[in-house]
C-alpha cells in the first residue's frame, strides 16, 4: 500500500459541497491499495502510522505519535498515488488495485484504525472529493509497503 500523511490541525473532505468527514488535529492520510496488496499490508500500515513519533512533545521535538496525542485520523482514498511517470506525459495507473479490490482494502485499513483506537473519518471511495486541510509543520511523509 502507498500513503502520503499529512499533520494537520485540522482537514475536512466535501463532495458535491457535502461536508462528509472532518478532523481536528491529526493525520491526513490518503491512501492507495496497489495490486499485490493484502490485509495484512493495511494491518501492518495502520499499525507504523498509529505509532509514527512525528508529533511534537513537550520540548517541541517530533517524539509523539497519533496514539500519544490522541490524534484523530482522516482516510481518503487516492489512486492516483500510483502513478507511473517512466512514460511518456500522460500518468499509468495500472499497478493499483482493481476498484472492487482497492475498495475493500482501503476500508480494510480504516477499521485497522479504529480498531487500535483512533477516530477516523473518510472520504467516499472512487468520488470526486474536496479536500481541505491545515497543515501543522508542514510534516508529509510518503510511506509505501514494498519498500
């Protein structure tokens, strides 16, 4: 699975102008199930991002993870993060999941989640979704399963 995390203060996803999941401070996570992916793959990815130490502690130093400040999680799916830009100008998209496939892991990956404690929220699978967020840091950081 491919993820690129965002810390935010705050992010909320619209479609058609519908509020339909927000946060406050917390992880932006948008998601991509690639073809070989398994649940364990969003098991395993759910578990190093609830304990990635990129919040900051008392001192101000990035030492505290989602779990620790008891952040909240918002989970859109995002397919588009694999892309393949080897060819040419126009972005292949072949190594994600199959849309049925993709759909149940990404949902996969949000009970994982929860199911560690965290409040999530989501997006709507393979929606045109508006996504807005403030972002504290900023703090990104691209995670792939693979590598």
């Amino acid at each position: 699975m491919r993820a690129l995390i965002q810390r935010v203060k705050s992010a909320n996803v619209q479609v058609n102008g519908e509020r339909i999941g927000a946060i406050d401070e917390g992880l932006l996570i948008l998601i991509c199930a690639m073809s070989a992916d398994t649940k364990d793959d969003t098991d395993r990815l759910a578990n190093k991002i609830s304990k990635l130490r990129i919040f900051r502690d008392e001192a101000g130093r990035m030492n505290k993870s989602l779990l620790d400040v008891g952040g909240e999680a918002l989970v859109v799916s995002q397919f588009t993060l694999a892309a393949d830009t080897s060819r040419g100008n126009r972005p292949g998209f072949s190594s994600a999941a199959p849309p049925d496939e993709g759909r149940k892991l990404y949902e996969d990956f949000a009970e994982a989640l929860l199911s560690l404690g965290i409040a999530v929220a989501t997006g709507e699978f393979g929606a045109d979704m508006d996504v807005t967020l403030t972002n504290d840091g900023p703090v990104t950081i691209w995670i792939d399963t693979e590598t």
